[in-house]
C-alpha cells in the first residue's frame, strides 16, 4: 500500500515531527479539501461504504469554531486550519462518516452542523483504550462501594510518534484535558459522594521515552478518604502494546459507525453525532449530554 498526500498544518502539532512530513498535499485549504474529496471519491468506486478514521497525530485544542458560516469564511480567506477539520470537512461534504480518534477538539460545532446538512454523521473524540479505560472501571468500583475518590494520579511513559508528539506542551494540553474527562459521568451520577460536584485531584503526566517504543507504561494511584479519615491508595501498573490496544477498537468503531448509518428511529437516521458509539473515547460529544457514557455501569 502506498499512503495518499495528506494534509498538513504543522502549527497545531508538535515541531518535531516536520522530518516526517515527506508525503504532504499542498495548496489552498479549498485546494486541500478537494483533493481528499477527490481521493474519497475514487474510493467510493472500489468498495461498497466509505467511513474516515482519524488516527494522526493528537493536534492543539484551538477555539471553537461556532457554526459553519464562520468555517467556511476561515476557509475562503485560508486560515490557518486544523488538518483534522480539513479531513473532516471534505468528508461530510461527501455525505462519509468521520470519527475523531484524537483528542483535538475537530467536532466543532460548526463540523457538527456540517454533518447535519449533508445528512452524514461524525464521533469522538480520542480512543479510550489501556490505562483510560481501566480508569472508568476503577471509578465505578470506587463509587459503587461508596467510597470516594480524592485523588487520582496518572503518569505514562512511551516511546512511539505518539509519545514524540506529546513531547510539546501545546499538543499534550489537548490529551490532558480529554484524558481527565474520563471520570465525568461516573462522578455526576453520584451526588451522595460528590455533592459539589467533580473536587478531586486528577493529575495526568506523560513522558517520551524513545527505548520503549510502543511498549506503553502507565501507573495509576487511587487514593481515598475511609473511616475515621484514614486514607486508601490503591496503585496499579500496566504495560502494553500501545497501538494494538488501539486498533481492535477502530475495528470495532468502523464497524459500528456504519451499522448506525443504516439504523432509523421512528423514520429518522440517527446523528448527526453517533452518541452511542460515546463508550470508546475519552471525551466524548453526543446530540444531548445526556447521552455521554463512558461509565461502565452505564
């Protein structure tokens, strides 16, 4: 297989990875998106469905873009865009599905409205897969128990591109806020523990280690106030493949992203967010926050 030029705003990702931009499309942003419609397009001549998948590197979180009117203006006077929304753009134009596997926040608003008009669907955003989605586990069980988490701590250390890319604060800024969302939902359903809400210490650390390679490690600390004020720590250590954590549940995704394209309710697709498909990422978007689910129990 040889890989198609792909588009690429290197401001929103880590300096570093400017070596391997070697296979790169150039042009307008208008230019850009055509000719991944294109490429999208000829796609569409050899297989029965077509769903895009971002799986490149974790982008910068930039300010939200509010309604496409506002997008298509940033385009036509070709701002400087994320390579993401591009992606994202050329693909609901064509009437695809787009997932976002990073934790960037692509889903704007005004990308969301985009789908809507071309009756196309879009999910995200940022896989959940090894240490997050034990994390989920972990804050059932705490919660479940009625104990109450106080602080969680969680440090990783990697060696693959993902690692290399975090390496920059402006890019790990954006995996730090989706990974520390993880425990939203579980905290919101229990008022009797968290009657202020979300108070707890959540600390997320990672580190490039470029001799582990994609062998991934992550410790995480639970710690918790018990009986008398006594305090609970319970730390867990975990190594793993990084990217085949990840790629049974882009399988999974894909899968699922296309038997939703093909569900009605009442005579009426669903979307344009795949809110059900919320499980297998961090930070999830839904039509309505109530549907967001990224506790186990739920």
């Amino acid at each position: 297989m040889k890989p198609l030029k792909a588009a690429f705003t290197p401001q929103f990702i880590a300096s570093n990875q400017a070596d391997r931009a070697t296979n790169i499309l150039t042009g307008s942003n208008k230019e850009v998106i055509e000719a991944i419609r294109n490429d999208i397009r000829e796609f569409k001549k050899t297989v029965e469905k077509v769903i895009v998948l971002w799986t490149a590197n974790t982008e910068e979180t930039v300010e939200s873009i509010p309604n496409l009117q506002q997008l298509d203006r940033l385009i036509e006077k070709d701002a400087k865009i994320q390579a993401s929304v591009l992606y994202a753009y050329a693909a609901l134009t064509e009437g695809v599905t787009y997932l976002n596997g990073s934790p960037q926040n692509t889903l704007h608003p005004a990308i969301v409205e985009l789908a809507e008009k071309h009756n196309a669907c879009v999910a995200g955003a940022d896989f959940k897969s090894g240490q997050t989605r034990f994390k989920t586990a972990m804050a059932d069980f705490f919660t479940g128990c009625g104990i109450k988490l106080s602080s969680i701590v969680s440090y990783n250390h990697l060696g693959n591109n993902d690692g290399k890319n975090l390496n920059e604060s402006h890019t790990f800024k954006s995996k730090e806020t989706s990974k520390s969302g993880v425990l939203d939902d579980a905290i919101a359903a229990n008022k009797e523990l968290y009657p202020n809400g979300n108070d707890m210490d959540h600390v997320v650390v990672i580190k490039y280690v470029p001799f582990v390679g994609d062998s991934k490690r992550a410790l995480d600390e639970y710690s918790s106030r018990i009986f008398l004020n006594g305090i609970n720590t319970i730390s867990s250590y975990n190594v793993c493949e990084d990217s085949l954590l990840a790629v049974p549940l882009m399988i999974d995704m894909v899968l699922l992203a296309e038997f939703f394209n093909r569900v009605t309710i009442d005579g009426k697709k669903m979307g344009p967010v795949l809110s059900y498909l919320s499980f297998f990422f961090k930070a999830p978007i839904t039509n309505r926050d109530e549907f967001v689910v990224n506790s186990f129990n739920k």
